[in-house]
C-alpha cells in the first residue's frame, strides 16, 4: 500500500460534515484545478478529499522536467493502477480517521476520472456500503480524436479517428489481424501521443483556455499503451455485461469534441430505471469538455448539488 502521510492531498472539511466526497480528476491535469468546485461543495457540508493520480501534477515532485517525467511516467502507467492507487488512498481517509464511516461516500469523476469512478465503484460497492453514489461529467466511455481548423489538421484527424476506431475493434475483440500485427508492433514501439491539440475544447470561457495552455503541470504527451489502457477500460463499461446498479449523476455536452458523447448515451441506455435515483442531463449544441468550467457551470452545480441533496434525503428516511 503507497504512503499518503508525506504526500500533497487536497482535504476540505466542513464544520459538520454529512456527506464525504472524493474526486478523481481527468487525464493530464490535476486536483487543484477543483478548488472552485470544492469550495462549493463545502459550503453544503460535504467534506471532500483529492490526491492526484500516479504521474499527474504534484505526485511527481518535479519542478524543472515535468513534461519529460509526466509523458515517462505514462509509457507504463496502465488504469487499473490509478484505480488500485486511488483505492489505497480512500483506505487511507477511514484509517486515519479523516473520513467518518457513518456518513455517505459519493465519487466524483471528470472525463477519465469519470471512467475510473465508474471502474473503481463496480470494485468496492460490495466491500464499502458507505458508497451511495457517482458524479460523472463528461465521461471517458467512447473516444473521439480532437478535430481542429485547417486541411492538415483536417487529414490529421481522419487518420487518427480511424486508427482510434480500429483500437476500440480490437478491444471489443474484433478486428484480430490489425490487433495482432499493426496494433502489436506500434505498442511495442508505444509512441508519444499530442494531447495538447484539445486546449481550445475544455470549455467556452477563453480565460479557461489560456489557464489551461499556460499551466505547467499539464502533461502534454502520453503513451499509446496508456491511452490504449483507456480504450480497453472504456470497452469494458459499455459492453459490461452487468447493470451498473448504484445512483447516479450524468452531465456531458453533445458537441464535446474530447470524449464522444455516445458513450454517455449508451451508458446511459443500458444502466437507467427509476429505482436508481439519477440526473441525465446531455447539453444540446455544447461543446466544453468540462462543464464545470465553462458558461453553464451554475447550472451544472447547482444540478449537482440538487441531486446530492435529494440522494442524502431519500437515505435518510
């Protein structure tokens, strides 16, 4: 089990706790860009705990090759181990008594952090009875390639979507000659992989962009073989062949240019009935990756907190 005692990790409690909250952030970024979010979750007495994935943000301790040691990281950073990892640290919270096993848990998941929410609930459900619930904003349950202005870009795209397409086959277990002859050799090579290109695609407010270009502890490469850890975990959401059982709240943009939307949809398809207690809201004509930073983030929040509120009530009675 990793030690958390010496390690940077976000924990923001209430006078009067009622709910604990941990979230679980997307690819490439890190906790810290939740203080906002946070802050608004502790003004209803929801304690709330981060810790950045394994390779991300402040777990590298690195001040001078960030960039180098976040993409080096990724060559064989796979997402069970972010699941197993994040899992130590809920462990963690109970052991050392920061979190109260009297009150509720609910996960909070942004984009792959919503993938890994997902995964890391169907895991624990039966051993944490605290566990009530899961937030997902625009989750990573179908890939897309980023798709910017220009032919070159244009070209590049259409390559890219077709390769992704072909992965997502051979994950479905399709597709067995590219699987085991193209697919098999570039993941021994495991070439660096641009995420930078979706800077313009997190939200519609241009300060948020800026911020999120400028920031240093953004990784701007990873590594085929991790985003094909992606791939293979989206695959086993969707084609799950169990009902993902406990509540949930949903929120994704139809535009989303980062993550597919459909993805949202066929979760949503294959894991809804009214005894479940969730909130599916897609936004029409919206494109921002995170809605909880874009135009609409009121909306999104108060939705958010809403439903909380409705889950915890119908809880207790």
């Amino acid at each position: 089990m990793p030690c958390f005692e010496n390690k940077d990790f976000i924990l923001e409690t209430p006078k009067e706790p009622k709910i604990n909250l941990l979230i679980l952030h997307g690819i490439c970024e890190y906790s810290e860009r939740y203080k906002e979010l946070i802050e608004k979750f502790k003004q209803q007495d929801i304690q709330v705990a981060a810790i950045d994935h394994p390779g991300h943000g402040k777990s590298l301790n690195s001040s001078q090759n960030f960039q180098e040691d976040f993409y080096k990281v990724s060559q064989t950073l796979t997402i069970d181990e972010i699941i197993d990892y994040q899992i130590s640290f809920l462990n963690f919270l109970y052991d050392q008594k920061y979190f109260s096993k009297d009150l509720p848990l609910l996960l909070f998941g942004q984009s792959m952090g919503g993938l890994i929410a997902t995964k890391l609930s169907l895991k624990i459900q039966t051993k944490l009875p605290q566990l009530k619930g899961v937030i997902l904003l625009s989750p990573a349950f179908k890939p897309i390639a980023t798709k910017n202005s220009g032919f070159i870009n244009l070209l590049r795209f259409k390559v890219e979507q077709v390769f992704l397409n072909k992965c997502w086959s051979c994950c479905t277990g399709n597709s067995p000659i590219f699987k085991n002859t193209i697919l098999k050799n570039i993941l021994k090579i495991n070439p660096a992989v641009d995420s930078a290109r979706a800077e313009a695609a997190i939200s519609d407010l241009a300060e948020v962009n800026k911020a999120f270009a400028s920031d240093p502890f953004i990784g701007r490469k990873i590594s085929l073989q991790f985003l094909h850890s992606i791939l293979k975990n989206m695959v086993s959401v969707i084609d799950a062949k169990e009902k993902f059982k406990l509540p949930y709240f949903l929120s994704w943009g139809d535009k989303d240019k980062i993550v597919a939307g459909q993805g949202s949809k066929e979760f949503v398809e294959k894991n809804l009935d009214e005894t479940q207690r969730c909130f599916v809201k897609e936004y029409k004509d919206f494109f921002p990756h995170e809605l909880h930073n874009s135009s609409r983030k009121e909306e999104v929040i108060s939705d958010m907190l809403k439903w909380i509120k409705a889950l915890e009530a119908s809880d207790s009675q």
